[in-house]
C-alpha cells in the first residue's frame, strides 16, 4: 500500500518473514519517524527504498487510523512541505490520466 499523507509518503507491505509484522519504507529521511517516532528506521542507500523499519500490523493500522480521522482540511491545502508539491501534483495528473484512460463507457 502506498500512502501518500501530508507529512510524507509511505510503502506498507507484509514482512517477508514476520508474518505478524509489516515493513513500512520511506524515500525521504523524517517521513518514517513522524508517524512512528519510536521505530527504529534502517537507512540502506542502494535499495529501491531508502528508510525502512519492521513494525507490528496493529500499532501501522492503529497509526493510518489516526492519520486518517486527524484530515482537517483538503490534501493539497494541508501538506506543511512546500518542497513536496511539485512531486504530490505530479502523482495528481498520472492518476488523472489513468482516470480519463481507464474511464468505462458503461
């Protein structure tokens, strides 16, 4: 799951080999910590994503949870980054075109 919030931008995906657990990956140094500020985040500088940490299923779950019922505002209204805009609305128009692209005639 990607997850595209207002402070950062996160890769959810099941640990390979902590069933129990999820590998949460970011690609900018800080995004991990704000919404986990007790992981223990791993830098690697060659793999695909450069931050990464092992936490458990319930604790990410509990956390997008909370992310999700804090939006006050509209997304591009609320991102505190500025540096992050010209990427976020970048991600806005390819999925606009896969919108336009995939539209069904039904």
């Amino acid at each position: 799951m990607w997850i595209f919030a207002k402070d950062g931008f996160l890769s959810i995906t099941p640990h390979k080999e902590k069933p129990e657990c999820f590998m949460v990956r970011g690609r900018v140094k800080g995004d991990i910590e704000y919404y986990f500020p007790n992981a223990t985040v791993i830098e690697t500088p060659d793999a695909d994503y450069r931050y990464r940490t092992t936490l458990l299923r319930e604790e990410v779950a509990d956390r997008v949870r909370d992310a999700v019922i804090d939006i006050r505002s509209g997304f591009k209204s609320s991102v505190t980054d500025q540096r992050r805009m010209p990427f976020y609305l970048e991600v806005w128009s390819v999925m606009d075109d896969m919108q336009h692209a995939l539209q069904s005639d039904d």
